[in-house]
C-alpha cells in the first residue's frame, strides 16, 4: 500500500523566491513504521507530530542500550577479576611445585634423613657425603640452608603451614612433606 503525502513549504529563505512550494512524496507501509506509526485520520503521515514520538522512541532505545552496556561491563570486569585471582593461583601452584621437585631431588640424593630439634624449631637435615642442607619452617616461609657455612635462605614464601616428616616403612625412610599456602582471595 501506498501513501502520497503533501507538505508546503512557505519558508522564503530556502526556496528563494516569495511564494510556496508544495513537495509531493510516496511512502510505503514499511517506511511509515520508522516514523512511529504516525498517521493522520485520512492515512497520511503527518511529519510536526511524530517529532516528538521519535525522540522518545531514541531516549527509550538509549536507555535499553546503556542497561545492556552496564550489564556486559560488571559481567567483563567480574571475568576479569576471576581471571587475574586464577593467574595468581596457577602462578602458587608452579612455585611450589618447583620447590617441592627441588626439595624431593635433594631427598634422594642425600644419604641419609632425620628430623632434628633445635633452639625452639624442628628441622629436616639432609647428610651428604661432604655436605649437609637444613629445612626449616619459620615466619612463614620455608628456609633452607645448603651447607654450614652459608647463611639461610627464603626457600618458599607466604606458607601457612609446612609439616616435613620422616616415617618408617619397612627398612626404607620415607620422607613427607605437608604444606599450605597462605590464601589471599577464594575463588
């Protein structure tokens, strides 16, 4: 369906000449409906008074629009905090694991293995042949000491706890090692 609307013009500035000019124009049904659905009662679009129903239509759609940005951006940053507490955890991990297969290394290089109490703490001293390397667990870090002349050295840092154990099975040692880091955020 098709509708002709006429507009007049009496605007001297833009047609230059004193007098009118009548601007004919055909609209579809589908291009009508970008105007809001305004209509006269004869089924012409009257242009003056759909202004002000496009403008609400534009503050409605700004609105709706800023409510969905709002929406994706608490969801991004709450995905951003989640990936950077998992960063740090991942990051932990690796560091004790590093730690952990340098402590069992030495473990099994060492000839022998015995807890030993002294000034207050207990430690796990590990013999060698030609050296012998200390652990402790003080001020929450691990501390180890390589040999009797070097002084000690921050093994592993922010530690809850570490409990290292020497346990006898049959006729072998088995040497363990409990530890718990310190959690700054749960995730």
């Amino acid at each position: 369906m098709k509708i002709d609307v006429i507009c007049r013009s009496t605007e001297r500035a833009r047609l230059g000449r004193s007098g009118s000019r009548i601007h004919r124009t055909t609209f579809s049904q589908n291009s009508l409906s970008s105007f809001g659905g305004c209509r006269a009662r004869d089924g012409r679009a009257p242009f003056s008074n759909c202004a002000g129903i496009l403008l609400m239509e534009f503050m409605v759609y700004i609105g709706a629009l800023s409510l969905v940005l709002s929406i994706a951006a608490t969801a991004f940053y709450q995905f951003q905090m989640q990936s950077l507490h998992l960063r740090r955890n991942t990051h932990d991990i690796e560091r004790v694991l590093r730690a952990g297969e340098q402590w069992r290394a030495e473990v099994r290089k060492s000839a022998t293995a015995e807890m030993v109490s002294i000034e207050g703490g207990e430690f796990l001293r590990l013999d060698y042949t030609t050296n012998e390397i200390l652990y402790v667990f003080q001020n929450a870090r691990v501390w180890r000491k390589a040999s009797p002349e070097r002084p000690w050295t921050p093994f592993l840092n922010e530690v809850q706890s570490s409990v290292m154990a020497i346990k006898r099975r049959t006729s072998l040692p088995v040497c363990s090692w409990e530890l718990e880091l310190k959690t700054a955020q749960k995730t």
